[in-house]
C-alpha cells in the first residue's frame, strides 16, 4: 500500500478564550491513504471543522495545535510558514471547501480574476487555458459559464458555495477537504456534485476528506472514515467496519439515530444531550455522560484507540467495553424495536 497522504497523529486543537481554553481536539489520530475518500462523523460541536481547518494552517486566530502533528506527505505541516502554505499548499495540494463557504470569496474580484490569479500563482496555463477550465467546472456544479464574469456579491448563497466548489477543484488538488458541501443547496445539486466528486475520483490520483453530518453521504461516497464525539476519535475503520459492525457506543447510537436508505422501515433511536464543549484538561471518555453503558473507569481515563477483533484489520475503537458492545448493542436494539412498537 502507498504512504498515507495524510495523518493526524495525536492531535490536541485548542481556542484560546477569556476563561479556560476550549480543547476542541484531542488526541486524535487517523490517516487518509494516497487515492482514498475519508469520512468525518460527529454531531455539531464534536471538532470537525476544527480538524479541516487545522490541516492547512487555517485555524481561527484564537485557535492552535497544543499538541501531536498532522503529516501531509510525510512533512509536518506545522513545519510550513504562512507564506510557504500559501504558495504550495493551499489551493494546488489542498483544497478546502469551508462549510458555509458563503463569505469565503473575496468580494471585491470576478471569479474569473480569482480563477485566473491562482493559475498564475500555481501553475503554467495561460489565460485562456485557465478561463476554460474554469468554466467546464462552472458547468460540473451547475452555473451557467457567462457567469465566470460576475463578482461573488451577484450570486445566491448557493451559487456562491457552488462557485467556491469550482475554485476548489479548479488545481487539481491532490487533497479535498470537504466540509458538509452540500448542505447549503438543494437535493438536486448535491446529487449532481456528490456525483463528480465520486467521478474524480476514478479519473485522477484525488484523496478526500469528507466532513457531514449525513452518514449516508459517508455510506455512498468513503471508502473509511472516523467517528468523532467531544474531539475524540471514538471509532475509525473501513466504512464497512464502522458502519456494519460498529463498537463504540456513540457509533451504535449515531447509526441507529439517522435513516439508512438500505432499511426505510429501521425504527430511529435519540441520543440524548449534546457533546460538551470541554475546558478542563480531557482525561476521561467525552461520551461517558450520555453512554447507557458507562462505569466508572470510563470518567477515569481517556480510552485509548485499540484495534477491534470484528470485521477485517482496519478498525479501531476508543472504548474500554469495545469487545461487550456486539452484545450489548443487541440488547439496546432490541429495546429502540419494542420503545417504538409501543409508541405507534
Ligand atoms: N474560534 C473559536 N473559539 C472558541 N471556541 C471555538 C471556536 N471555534 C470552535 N470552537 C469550539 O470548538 C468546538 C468544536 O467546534 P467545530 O466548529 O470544530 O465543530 P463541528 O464538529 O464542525 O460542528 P458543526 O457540525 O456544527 O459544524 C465547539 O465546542 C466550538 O464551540
Ligand atoms: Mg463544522
């Protein structure tokens, strides 16, 4: 197998705040292989968007890698300066779509001039060349190519997270991270943009990270992904492992929480509460709270992510009870089954 892309090595993320700081992050790990679309699980708050941003040095001001490294290529990229991760990084290795890209255009420039500075700044294609390809991507997300020459402010909130796509793909990225891209736009368009990210795919060397909250988006387009809760990696695998046969308990629950497409019939289970947004030093398991199953040694340590013995070898679950969850999560099933037979 080719040498990850990425890897996200014991990361800890924190905001810098007027109290305690926010540790957004902790502690996670996970690698994307050369020609491999990630998945990131996790309901609001769990550090998504912290991790995506964190990989092109683009955190928030107050924000920062307190520990651990993320490795793209083999080089710390902690180890780039600003100026090094804006000229060989950002936009021609890496690409991020942020979520609610909205105001991440910059007004004052036509798409076209945005589009034809980073040709200049990355690459060797001539104008024309440029102002071609950027076009065939207006047509992929569904913009009319006239509009190539419009400023940001001139199109809808959707247009302009369909405009951000384009740029995003427009070098040819070798990395996308994709945070919830299709959220803003209607069912139709996120089919057909879901579909040429799948296309890409086939076509060219790209390595994907896809942040949703959808996991039946992670189900159509992954090949492995990470379950995130309270900044914590809680489960990573083969979306086959995770999605099949998972065993971490927030996995399980967040499985049975979101309608999957294969059984329109399965009936819904709730998670209670919300991930805690943590300002003490995070020792302990960050789902024990809301964890049916938790003991006491749960709020005494942080669990380590260990292999799983289900599935094929890549899995791995952060949680002490992994090997009882198979049986446990029968009985929690079986008990969402009956709770809702007596509610219809
Ligand atoms: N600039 C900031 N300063 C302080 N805290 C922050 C900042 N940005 C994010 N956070 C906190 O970090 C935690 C993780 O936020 P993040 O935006 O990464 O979550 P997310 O998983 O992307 O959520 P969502 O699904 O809603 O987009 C949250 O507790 C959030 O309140
Ligand atoms: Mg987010």
């Amino acid at each position: 197998m080719s040498d990850p892309i990425l890897e996200i090595d014991g990361l800890d993320i924190h905001y810098e705040t007027k109290g305690e700081p926010v540790r957004a992050v902790t502690d996670a790990t996970f690698e994307i292989d050369q020609g491999e679309y990630y998945g990131l699980v996790g309901e609001s708050g769990s550090g998504k968007s912290t991790l995506a941003k964190s990989i092109i040095g683009g955190l928030d001001r107050n924000g920062g890698v307190a520990g651990g490294e993320i490795r793209y290529k083999g080089t710390p990229i902690q180890d780039y300066s600003e100026t090094e991760l804006s000229e060989k990084i950002r936009w021609k290795e890496i690409s991020l779509i942020p979520q609610g890209s909205m105001n991440s255009l910059d007004p004052i420039m036509k798409l076209s001039d945005q589009a034809i500075e980073l040709a200049q700044t990355h690459t060797d294609w001539d104008k024309e060349e440029a102002l071609d390809r950027f076009k065939d991507l207006f047509e992929v997300v569904g913009l009319p190519e006239e509009r190539i020459n419009d400023y940001p402010h001139q199109f809808s909130g959707g247009m302009q997270q369909r405009a951000i796509i384009a740029l995003a793909l427009f070098l040819e990225p070798s990395l996308i991270i994709a945070d919830e891209p299709t959220t803003a736009l209607d069912v139709i368009m996120q089919d057909q943009i879901l579909k040429y990210l799948d296309d890409i795919k086939e076509k060219e060397d790209v390595s994907m990270l896809m942040i949703t909250h959808d996991i039946s988006v992670v189900f159509e387009t992954c090949d492995s992904m990470s379950v995130l809760h309270g900044g914590q990696v809680a489960e990573s695998g083969s979306v086959e492992n995770v999605f099949d046969m998972p065993r971490h308990p927030y996995s399980i629950m967040l499985k049975q929480a979101f309608p999957d497409i294969r059984f329109p019939d399965r009936d819904l289970g709730i998670i209670e509460g919300q991930p805690p947004q943590l300002r003490e030093e995070v020792s302990y398991c960050t789902f024990a709270d809301r964890c049916p199953w938790a003991e006491e040694a749960c709020r005494e340590a942080a669990p380590p992510l260990v292999e799983s013995d289900v599935g094929d070898t890549d899995h791995e679950v952060g949680c002490i009870r992994h090997d009882e969850m198979g049986e446990l999560a029968s009985e929690y099933l079986d008990s969402v089954r009956e709770e809702s037979t007596v509610s219809d």
